[in-house]
C-alpha cells in the first residue's frame, strides 16, 4: 500500500491507501498531535495512550476500529503505527477538546477524495505537490530541484525492489548508509540538526542538501546497475560507494566556500528558528 503523506497548515499527517478497498488509513497519533496543539511529540503518543485506554473500558467501538500498520517512525525505520479511517477520525474528534477539531474535519472530509483523482491523472498528485510547496513560500528553483530529486529516488527504489530489496527496512537502511556516508550523519541526526519530527526531511533540504541527496542517489544506482547489485550485502557497498562520490563533491565546494552545506535550516513556521551549524 502506497505510502502519501499529507500536510494540514504545517503538520505532517501520515497516511496509507489501500487499493483494493480504495480507502486512506491516517495516523492516529498525528492526528492527535495537531489536535493537543503540542510541539513534543511524545505528548501526542501519552495522549492517545490514556486516551485510548479510556476508550476501550468505555467499550468504544472507535479503538476496535483502529488498526496496525507499518509507517515510516522519526528514525525512519518502518514501525507499527495505530491507524483508522476519516470515518473513525472524525468520530474521535470529538473526544479531544481542540479549537483544531472543526478544521481538522474538513481538511479529513477533503484529502479521502484526493487519491480516486490522482489515480485517474497521476499529474493531479505533482500538480499538488507544487501547489503545497508554492503555498510554504518554496521558490521554483527549489520545486523544480526538489522534483528532481524525487525523479532520481525513485529510479533508485525501482532498482532496489528489482533486485531482492524489500521495501520498508530495508530501503530504510540502505538510505540512511547513502545519507551518512555523503553528509557525515544519519537521517535521524539531520532531521534533529532542523529541529524537525514527523516531517519529510528532503521537504525541509536547502537546495545545495538537495543536489547533493541527489548526487548520491543517482551514484549509488549506476553504481549498483553497473556491478548488478542484488540482495542487501551488494546494495549496501553500492550505497557507500555511491554516497562516498557525493561526500568528496561536498567537501570541495566547503573547502572553497567555507560553509556547511548540511545545516540547521528548515521551512518550519516562524518562531521556530532556523541557524547554520558547520557539520564535519
């Protein structure tokens, strides 16, 4: 099941469609985050546990509707994670006081059609894309990069799921190796650098972080269709290799100009901060 995150104001709502019964599951806990307006995310998690526990002696039937899947957690890593319906979410709404509550119905009521579109025009989906980048003040340039990059990860995905890579874990994995070996840290470390936490990382790249990204991803696959990598222990040396090139690429141009190119800065709202911070 395809993977799609969506953006309500600046929030990241994490959410998987199901084809053969053309429904979106939404991250409970995301949802409750927007909801508790809290900017520690384990706050969100605290509450949906109490708040679930609270359900379940109440005999709801809004926790027996609720469901497990595997989503991408702050570490990257595919995690088991409480989903349910617009249907159920909306219900649940009304069990959090929330001045977001109202908006956070119509926004759920508008995205669960969103897929049967994009489906019939796959451009609908990157027309959408822009749009939402336009609207968080990205520059064209920056667009245009971003989709770029993304053309780039993919053919790289393709690869992998031809070539005995399972999705999930294990393209986890081999990213976070291209990440670390062409920035100098993990995923995890970068998205703490910005300050960000269910937030798409590559959303929140310069656009120098994004070439780079790019550099090594399109490295690790020429690399790999060159040596016909196939299965994890091949990969994984075509992905250091790969990042390796882009790694000696961003140390020259910071020997030139003398700045990071991996840095602390992100588009998150104002009066979150955004620094630089020389990383080696």
């Amino acid at each position: 099941m395809p993977i799609q995150p969506a953006l309500f104001e600046a929030h990241e709502i994490r959410r998987v469609y199901d084809e053969k019964t053309e429904t979106w599951w939404f991250s409970v806990v995301d949802i409750v985050h927007v909801l508790i307006q809290s900017q520690d995310y384990q706050s969100a998690r605290k509450y949906w546990k109490v708040l679930k526990g609270r359900l379940s002696k109440e005999g709801s039937q809004l926790v027996t509707n609720c469901y497990q899947l595997k989503m991408a957690a702050e570490d990257g890593r595919q995690r088991l994670t409480d989903v349910a319906t617009a249907e159920t979410l909306l219900r649940l709404v009304q069990s959090v006081p929330s001045p977001k509550a109202e908006p956070i119905k119509l926004w759920l009521a508008k995205v669960g059609y969103e897929r049967m579109k994009e489906m019939s025009d796959p451009g609908l989906s990157l027309d959408r894309a822009r749009e939402t980048w336009q609207k968080h003040g990205r520059s064209e340039k920056w667009i245009q990069q971003r989709m770029t990059g993304q053309e780039t990860r993919n053919k790289l995905t393709d690869y992998w799921a031809n070539h005995d890579i399972k999705k999930g874990d294990e393209f986890a994995i081999l990213t976070n190796i291209i990440h670390q070996e062409w920035s100098g840290v993990s995923v995890k470390e970068h998205k703490d650098l910005k300050g960000l936490q269910t937030h798409n990382l590559r959303d929140h790249m310069s656009e120098a972080e994004l070439i780079f990204t790019a550099l090594a991803e399109l490295s690790t696959r020429q690399i790999a269709e060159t040596d016909d990598a196939t299965g994890m222990a091949e990969n994984k040396e075509a992905a250091t290799k790969g990042g390796a090139i882009a790694k000696h690429a961003r140390q020259a141009l910071e020997a030139k100009t003398g700045k990071s190119v991996v840095s602390e800065e992100n588009f998150l709202p104002p009066g979150k901060g955004s620094r630089t911070k020389k990383i080696k």
